[in-house]
C-alpha cells in the first residue's frame, strides 16, 4: 500500500549584496546624532538604487523569520517561484508580485497574501536601506511511503 506524501521545499536566494566582509548582515545606518540629513540621505540612496538598477539586478531581500508557506490543495505542482519588489521599509510592493510555475490560482493567490504580509530585511547600500528584490521559491514533489 503506497500513501501520498506533499514535499513543500522552501527557498530563497541570500542576500549577498548586503553582508558585509566577515558574513554578517550589514546593518541599516541608523546614527539618530545625524537626524534629518541621514533620512534625506538614504531616502536619495534608495531612490538611486531604484532608478539606475534594473529590477532583475537588484539585491535579494529576505524574510525576517520562517514564513508558513502554503501548500497547493491541487497536490504537487513541481517548482513555484515568486518574485517581488521589496521597498527601504522592508515590505513587499503590491502589484509587483509574480508567481510563475502554479497552476493553482488559490495557491497563488495565498502566496500572495503571505508574501504582502511578510516582513523582509532590506538590502542595504551605502549604510542605508534600500530596494531588493525578493524571490521565493517552492518546490513540491509526491513521495510513495
């Protein structure tokens, strides 16, 4: 007798542009002696970062903490991946999330909803927050036990 088993992987790209040299997450510049130049001055990081980098090239933000992926109620769909943009504040930009590889419009739709209220940790450039790009991605295969 063989029983079905839903294998749900999760992963996503590190964020690489934002470690520094010995491995350990760069931390946002958040010196409050500065004040309002600071804010102006990462405000104008962030933007930069936005309008000269192509969106496919922009650095990988991740998750703060383990999100609760969902699982597909059609079963196994292979390999799911979701693709967003993440602001300076470390949220998900609505209308900018793409799942490709569902066929499951409901799965879909509930990896949206967990991906807008997720937080990330967002890249940092120049000391400062900035735009990332998330990517998730979800694999699931049968297994026979």
């Amino acid at each position: 007798m063989h029983r079905a088993l839903c294998l749900v992987v999760m992963g996503f790209a590190c964020a690489c542009a934002s470690r520094t040299t010995a491995g350990a997450p760069a931390e946002p510049n958040t010196d409050i002696s500065s004040g309002n130049d600071n804010m102006a001055r990462c405000a104008a990081v962030a933007d930069s970062v936005r309008a000269t980098t192509n969106t496919a090239d922009l650095p990988i933000a991740v998750p703060r903490g383990r999100p609760a992926i969902p699982i597909p109620r059609s079963g196994p769909t292979g390999e799911v991946r979701t693709t967003f943009l993440v602001d300076p504040l470390g949220k998900a930009v609505r209308g900018t999330v793409v799942s490709t590889g569902a066929t499951d419009p409901e799965f879909r739709r509930a990896m949206e909803e967990l991906i807008l209220r997720t937080p990330f940790r967002p890249p940092v450039v120049s000391g400062c927050p900035s735009w990332g790009l998330g990517d998730f991605r979800v694999r699931s295969e049968l297994r026979s036990r």
